[in-house]
C-alpha cells in the first residue's frame, strides 16, 4: 500500500515538474519563433520604405503605399503589420500576444530602423530582445 502511495506521489510530482518548468518553456520558445517570424516578415516593408527614404531624401511620406498582407502561419496564428506614412511599421501576432515597432531615421543620407517588441523576452536581439 505504502508503495502504491509513493508511486502515486512520485506522478503527481513529475507531473508537477511539466506543468510548472516544460510546459512555459516550451510556450517561450513558439513565442520567439514567432516574434523573428514577425520581424522578418516586416523586412519587405523595411526595403521599401527605406529605398523610398533614400530616394526623396527623407522619411516624410515613405510609407506611402507600403502594405504588407496579413500572413496566417499554421503554427504561430495570424501576423499582421502596419506602415505609417513617416515609414513606421508595426506588427503584432495576437496567438502570442506579440507587438514590433520599428522605427525608421535618416542620418547622413543613410536609413536605419531601430525595432523595439514586447515582450522583451521573446523578441530576438535584432529587435531588442535578450
């Protein structure tokens, strides 16, 4: 009977363990896929308004007619980005409750994008994540 109880126990344990430690592990790791899903997926919007910057000589108007289409990816749910007329682009994915912002400067004539996501954790370290 003893046995039986301790193996009882040792389960509920174990299954402890997994719900506690394996189970938010594994749930952060299809976040960070997906957060680097959502950066790269902004990447043609980046081309575009960065080439238009350089080409009027500044970021007025550079998101003009930028779109991205929404991008359904059978494992991370729906991906979405917006572009601002300045060339601002935001993108979220609501599955993983994920939002980018990348931001767009002209410095020297050259564009740069600075991007910013929450949750930090997620995000990759091109996008301020750790």
């Amino acid at each position: 009977m003893r046995i039986g109880l301790l193996i009882v126990a040792g389960l509920a344990l174990i299954g402890v363990i997994v719900v506690a430690v394996v189970l938010p592990q594994m749930a952060g790791t299809e976040a960070k896929e997906a957060a680097q899903s959502l950066v790269s997926g902004a990447e043609p919007a980046r081309e575009q308004v960065s080439a238009a910057a350089q080409k009027a000589g500044g970021l007025p108007g550079a998101g003009k007619g930028v779109k991205l289409a929404p991008k359904n990816d059978p494992k991370h749910g729906e991906l979405k980005w917006l572009v601002a007329e300045d060339g601002a682009i935001r993108g979220w994915n609501e599955r993983n409750a994920l939002e980018i912002a990348l931001t767009p400067s002209v410095q020297s004539g050259k564009v740069s994008c600075n991007c910013k996501g929450y949750p930090v954790s997620a995000m990759p370290a091109s996008c301020g994540g750790r």
